[in-house]
C-alpha cells in the first residue's frame, strides 16, 4: 500500500496525517475532507467530496505567498493580506490593528468528540463512535491561539467544525468576528439554497445561482428567526432531490448567525457560516477563551434527499437528548387555538375529557393561566397562577387530567417581560435595552436580558416552582418577540456588544438547568411558532412548535421545507378548526390530519364543538397515528412531489428494515377532467411485495418504486386539497 493510499479496510472513519507532505485526510462514511499545511504554515484547503482512498498533493505555485493567496483554498483566512474574500475571523488588538497571522503549531487526533464548552454540539454515546482532529494554530505577536476541530463519526457521513480562541498574550483582544467554518470550493457552478420565510410561512425553499459577489443569510434579530434558519446548501449544477452533489451546512446554533457564500474573480467560492459578525465584539482578556458554535456539513453524492436523511438522521440520535428522544410522542390536544385566552377550569376539563375520549393522551394548557393575563398586554415574568381564571389552581387541573387517563401539559414564555407586571415593577432595567433609548413593543412585551446571572436564576427558580408544583409531564417553551434596541444594564461600555451572545450562552444555561432537574418532563420549543426551530434547541427539546399557521395547504410547504434539515419527530403538527385561523381556508378534516400525520401529531381546536361524525372520524384518525408514530420517530423520510413548484405534493417514510412504509399525496386544486396520475415511490425494498392496507392489494416494491402508484381520481368526485394516505407492509 502506498503510504498515501490510506484507507483502512476495516473502518468507516480515520483521520490521517501525513507527516511529509503535512496533509491531513479525514475520512467518514462516503467522504473525504483534505488540507494540508501551507509552506507559509497557514491550513490549505485541498478537497471536500466523494471519498478517496488517497490524495497526491498538487504543486501550489512558489511565489509571494501573500500575493498568491487569493487563489487559494484555505481553512481559516485571515483578514488584512492579498486575498480580499471575507476572513472566517478577524481579532483586534489592544494597539487597534487588526491584521493577525495564524501560523500552524501542532495537532491532536483523539477518539470521540469532547463537549463544547456552554454550547449545544452534536455528541457521541461512545469514543469509538468518532474521531476528532484538533489543529492548533498561533499567532505570538498578538498572544492568540485558534484551536480547529473536525469531527467525522463512522456512522454518519457528516464533518462537524468549530473553533476555539485563546488569548494567550499580556494584553485584551477583540474578537471581530470568530466563524465556525469557512469551506474554499475550486469552482462556482452552484446553486444557493436557502430556507427563508416570515411568521406563519417559515423555511419556504429559495434557490439561487452563484453569481460573482457575495451571497448570504443571516439573522440580526436576537433568535435565529422565521425569516432565515441557520441552513445553507450548495447544489452542485443540476442536483436535484436523488441526484448530483449537495454539500449542507447547518449551525448548531440559536442567536444571530451568517451564512455565506462569495464568489471571486477565479470562480472559486468560499463558504463561510457562524455567528454574525454584525454588532458583535467579544473582548478577550489574558488568559480567556471564546468557543465558537459548532457546524454540521453534510456531503451528498446522490442529491438533496441524502442529505435530509443524514441531518435527520444524526440530529435525531446525536443532537437530541434526553429520555424522549427515542420515545414515541404522545398524541396532544392544545387548547390555544380553541379557547385563546378565554378559558377557565370548567371549560379547560370539558375539552380535555371530549380529547381523552378520543384517545387523546397528553393535554396542553397554553398561554394565560399566569398573573393576571387575560389577553397578550401583561403579566410575563409573573410566574404564578392566575387565580381569577383558574382558583382550583394548575394541582387540581393536572390531577383531573390525570385521572382522565391523559398526561397535562404546560406553556410558559420564561425568556419575556410584560412592562405591565410586577417583575418589571421590581426590576425595570432586567429587559434587554439601552439606557435613553425608546424600549420597542413588539406585542406588548420586552425581551429580559439573558446576559444576567441574576435574570437567568430567577428564570430557573420560577419555571421550577411551578413545574413543581403539579403533575406536569410537558412543557411548550415559547418565545414571541425578537430583539430590539439590544444592550445590558449589567455590561460594562466594551462588552455592549457582546449581549446577544451573552443572552444566548445564558438561555443555554438555563436550559441545560431545567432539563437536567426535571428528566422526564417532554420539552416543546416555540418562538411565536418556528422562529426559532434551530439545532441549538433541538439539543435540550426533541420537539419544536413548527409554525403558528396550521392550514393543512400552507403546512405542505412549512414541513416540506422544514424537512430538508429536520427530523419528522421534531416537528409539531397540528389539526386544526376551519375556516382556519391563519388563512381563512376550508379543507377537509382527513387533509389535515394526512398533513400532520406526518410530525409530531396533535389537535388545536374545540373538540367539544366537532359532530359525531367528524369525533368519529377524529378516533380513527388518532389511532391510525398510534398505529405509524414509530415510522414517524424512526422512518427514512422521501420527498417525492415538491409543494413550491407544482399543484401536487407527496412524500413517503420507510421503516429502516423496509418493512413498512406511509406514503401521502396531495392535490392543491383540483383538476378539470384529470389524466391518470402516479407517484414513483421510494427507498422500498425492490425485492419485497407491499400490501396496501387499505385496499389490501399487493404489489412488488420494484413495481412502486419504477412503475409507480396509480392515484384514481373520481373526476366527478374531485375536489380541492384532497389528500391520499397509504399504509404499506411487507408481505
Ligand atoms: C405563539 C405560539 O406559537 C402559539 O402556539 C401560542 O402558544 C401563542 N404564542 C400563545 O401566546
């Protein structure tokens, strides 16, 4: 074997060095990620694709370094030399300059993956699961010290980067921007894709060709919003769903971020992603340290769908933690769309007894049953019941529900101030603002300031009280309103801009906190829907509120979207009342449920309302979920049909012994006098025969997957947002 043939038979992982040339080859499951050190000692970078089993190192040309760096890949540039793309950091130092050198100084190939200090990271159950390569890079002359990690896991085909910052001069630093990843591609035939959107339309799918110049997302708000998620794809040419090359990158990470892609004079294209630079300057003293937030990036050979599987796939087993995370979900009813604010305890147990006789399992008691709020203008931050709508208190509430056969569920806003409450009468400089300045409403409430001890205490102590205090098995965690005017009562003049950082590191904090004390409790994040559906939540609660808009034909798109990143179990979906409440649109009961059967299943309406036929219709729905929510936890998932381009959505899960498999097809409007219709399924088994359950027909997988399901369309039965389910099983 040639020395640089490196691949091990036995393994999937390995990270070689290769002392001659001073190459690193970091090897998964179906990739290859390779630098090596350039004779100016900075990391270059030479491949990230398909796996290799070797490497030989083209010649770099000999001359000015500085000048020739512009044409070259690198792992993390600098800013201030000839190369005039954006710097994946840039430091300030005491004397005001801000041109630095990392030059390499030794590295480290370890076993597993160390946690990231105060940050949520994808992890291992096992040392053997990964190997971890850490490069230490130093710059003497301004006392700094830049740790890269890389880490590839032997089941995942997946590379996961971060960086690490140590001043370790006599003198402060300034970070100025600190990325977690910055990728040089050698060329710019690629498409950018984007999941971008608003309240109630989040992660709609935007592509867009590269072009010379920058491209990039990002978020200044405060959380990492509806309107951008922390995602970006490249699509190599014409990739598409199952075919050509697709590199991911996703930032586990819940704040403001920046994902990048320019394009220079070379048509070469570096990828940057990390925290937003954007109003942000973290001041290093001796001796401290500053850990950027870990990236995930998937490579595909074979298309989008393989890199939706990958993410689902490590996001569900090595991102999300705790008791739920290989649990079934329960089935829930939320009372928010059903009552509003309007509730007390008599109409609280009427609805949960109608859902328990459905079969139902977890109620959940949603925004207003605190301090004295009756409408959305006061009382965040009071954290006791509010008696005038609840004087049996949430004990007697949980214990009634219990002894419904149903588990109660509760909702608070811990990150939120009401200026109308007593906490804010007591401590009016705890929300995030700036002394002077005008405090923006955003309905009705403040953002509280994170960035405080004392602020995140009285969080872990108030949210503990109450979830103490009665039989509560589930918590919604929501968060409605971004930042605004963001500054800290409690930092000094250099660390101002260092709040929206801080009040992330401490909402963490308190998360880590809560979900420790309380182990088996079911958490739900929420931010006025999906503002903040990110990896970094996903690491403390296994589930996320999707969207506030619940129309079964606007979820098509949400879930669509929302699922070339994340898993089916993490996202929450809801049936709802019609005409509904976001868009005013009728469509059919088994629509609805068709849609959310594929999430994590629940109802938000007044059940007490519903006729027979529908609470008849409503039982069958709930158990058929029971009967295919392991397919929902567990199943690989299929895009077939795309909402965002046609009439028609559809998509599939398959058990991974391919066993069994749901598949679904939606009609947005109907078609005058339709052709015949079918849908080619995907990842059965070619070899297996399917049973259709409900039309007991049998079909050979290879007959699904290449000749496809016929879908029969009554032409004089036809309707709008007309759904299909099939329930398939090997037989
Ligand atoms: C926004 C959430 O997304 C809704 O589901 C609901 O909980 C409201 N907040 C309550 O204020």
């Amino acid at each position: 074997m040639n020395k640089r043939d490196y691949q091990k038979e036995e393994m999937e992982i390995a990270i070689y060095f290769d002392q001659e040339e001073k190459l690193f080859h970091i090897q998964s499951k179906d990739m290859s990620y390779i630098f090596d050190i350039m004779d100016n000692g900075q990391p270059g970078h030479l491949y990230w694709g398909k796996k290799l089993n070797a490497f030989r190192k083209r010649k770099r040309p000999a001359d000015d370094f500085r000048g020739i760096l512009t044409a070259l890949g690198q792992e993390y540039p600098a800013y201030g030399t000839l190369d005039y793309r954006y710097p994946a950091y840039q430091v300030q130092r005491d004397n005001g300059t801000t041109i630095t050198e990392l030059r390499y100084d030794s590295h480290q190939i370890i076993k597993g993956k160390e946690k990231l200090k105060g940050l949520p990271a994808t992890y291992v159950e096992d040392d053997d699961e990964a190997e971890t390569l850490k490069v230490r890079l130093l710059d003497p002359l301004a006392g700094l010290e830049v740790i890269l990690s890389y880490t590839v896991y032997s089941d995942y085909p997946v590379i996961t980067r971060s960086a690490l910052f140590k001043n370790t001069g006599d003198r402060y630093l300034y970070i100025l921007r600190a990325l977690s990843t910055c990728v040089d591609f050698p060329d710019s035939d690629y498409y950018f894709l984007q999941l971008s959107g608003a309240w109630a339309r989040e992660r709609n799918l935007i592509k867009r060709p590269l072009l010379p110049g920058v491209v990039s997302i990002d978020s200044k708000r405060g959380n990492s919003s509806h309107e951008q998620n922390p995602f970006m794809a490249l699509l190599k040419g014409n990739a598409d769903e199952y075919q050509g090359e697709v590199y991911g990158f996703s930032l586990v990470y819940s704040g403001n971020f920046l994902a990048q892609a320019e394009v220079n004079r070379y048509n070469q294209t570096r990828v940057t992603m990390g925290i937003n630079p954007f109003d942000f300057r973290w001041k290093l003293e001796k001796g401290e340290e500053f850990q950027t937030p870990e990236v995930v990036m998937v490579y595909s050979d074979s298309g989008l769908n393989k890199m939706s599987q990958v993410f689902h796939n490590i996001y569900r087993k090595r991102l999300a933690r705790g008791k739920y995370r290989d649990l079934e979900r329960p089935v829930l009813i939320n009372n928010w769309e059903a009552t509003y604010f309007d509730f007390n305890t008599e109409k609280i147990l009427k609805l949960a007894r109608e859902a328990s006789e459905l079969g139902i399992e977890l109620f959940v008691l949603d925004d207003g049953w605190f301090g004295r709020r009756n409408d959305d203008t006061s009382s965040l931050g009071d954290w006791y019941v509010n008696k005038e709508k609840l004087p049996e208190g949430l004990k007697y509430i949980a214990d009634e529900i219990n002894k419904m056969g149903m588990k109660f569920g509760l909702w608070f806003e811990p990150e939120m101030i009401s200026p109308d409450s007593r906490l804010y009468e007591k401590h009016p400089d705890w929300c995030i603002h700036v002394p002077g300045r005008k405090r923006s409403l955003l309905r009705n409430q403040l953002v509280l300031d994170l960035s405080r001890q004392e602020v995140c205490e009285y969080i872990i102590e108030q949210v503990s009280s109450i979830l103490e205090s009665a039989n509560i098995s589930y918590v919604k965690w929501d968060m409605n309103r971004q930042m605004s005017e963001i500054g800290s009562a409690a930092l000094p003049a250099d660390r101002q801009r260092e709040t929206a950082h801080r009040y992330i590191l401490g909402l963490y904090r308190i998360l880590e906190e809560i979900t420790s004390r309380f182990p088996d409790i079911l958490f739900e994040s929420c931010a006025g829907g999906g503002g903040r559906f990110d990896p970094g939540m996903l690491y403390y609660m296994p589930q996320t509120w999707t969207s506030d808009n619940t129309d079964a034909i606007e979820r098509l798109k949400i879930q669509y979207g929302t699922s070339l990143v994340y898993p089916l179990i993490s996202m929450g979906a809801h049936v709802s009342a019609v005409p509904n409440h976001q868009v005013g649109r009728i469509t059919p009961l088994k629509t609805r449920a068709d849609v959310a059967f594929f999430g994590n299943f629940g109802y938000e309406l007044d059940l007490t309302s519903l006729s027979q036929e529908e609470k008849e219709e409503v039982k069958k729905q709930i158990q058929f979920y029971k009967s295919v929510r392991r397919l929902v936890l567990e199943g690989n998932f299929y895009r077939l049909l795309d909402p965002f381009t046609g009439n028609n959505t559809a998509w599939m899960l398959v058990s991974e012994d391919r066993e069994e498999a749901l598949a679904a097809y939606y009609q947005l409007l109907a078609e005058p006098n339709p052709g015949r219709y079918s849908i080619k399924l995907k990842g059965l088994d070619p070899d297996k025969k399917y049973r259709i359950v409900e039309t007991d027909e049998v079909y050979g997988g290879d007959e699904l997957m290449y000749a496809g399901l016929e879908i029969e369309i009554n032409p004089f039965r036809n309707h709008d947002f007309r759904s299909f389910i099939w329930k398939l099983e090997s037989v």
